[in-house]
C-alpha cells in the first residue's frame, strides 16, 4: 500500500491526539507496532513513540506516527492498534 493511499485513514481524531500527548513516557513500557506493508511485528519503547507524536502534534500533522520497517525498509510501522484502520482501504 502506498503511503497517499492511506490518506483517509491516517488521520489522527482530536481524541487520539489528546491520548498520544497524555501518554505515559515511561522507558520500560512498550507499544506493539506493526508494518502494514509486510506484516511485520515488534515492540517499541513507548517514549520513542511518544516523541515522534509529540513532534507531529507540535508541527501540527494529524497523521499516526510511522516509522521504518526493519524488516522491509519502508516508512509504513504503526501502532498496532491502528493497523486494521489503516489496512481497510486495500
């Protein structure tokens, strides 16, 4: 899946931006993300996810927070929690 094909589901709602910048930075914590491109799953420290919100937030972007794959190279790892939102256009 393209990255502009996901346009209408990489919206962030006004509650989910208020969630992201009210989550907890603890270092030990863990989000579960996952490549909508490949499949591929792993955990991520939920600061590093929090601080490329935080940064989208800032900017003013409402898209989730992406970051690369390691196992594809691609810029499409998400939370988990959003994968089945985002994957629903293909």
């Amino acid at each position: 899946m393209k990255r502009d094909e996901l346009e209408c589901a990489d919206i962030l709602t006004e509650e989910e931006r208020k969630e992201l910048s009210e989550m907890p930075r603890r270092k030990d914590e863990t989000i579960t993300m996952k490549c909508i491109h490949c499949g591929h799953e792993e955990e991520m420290p939920v600061d590093v996810y929090g601080e490329e919100a935080d940064y989208l937030i800032d900017i003013g972007d409402t898209s989730h927070p992406a970051f690369q794959c390691p196992k594809c190279h691609k810029d499409t790892l998400y939370r988990k929690l959003y994968y089945s939102e985002l994957t629903r256009h293909n």
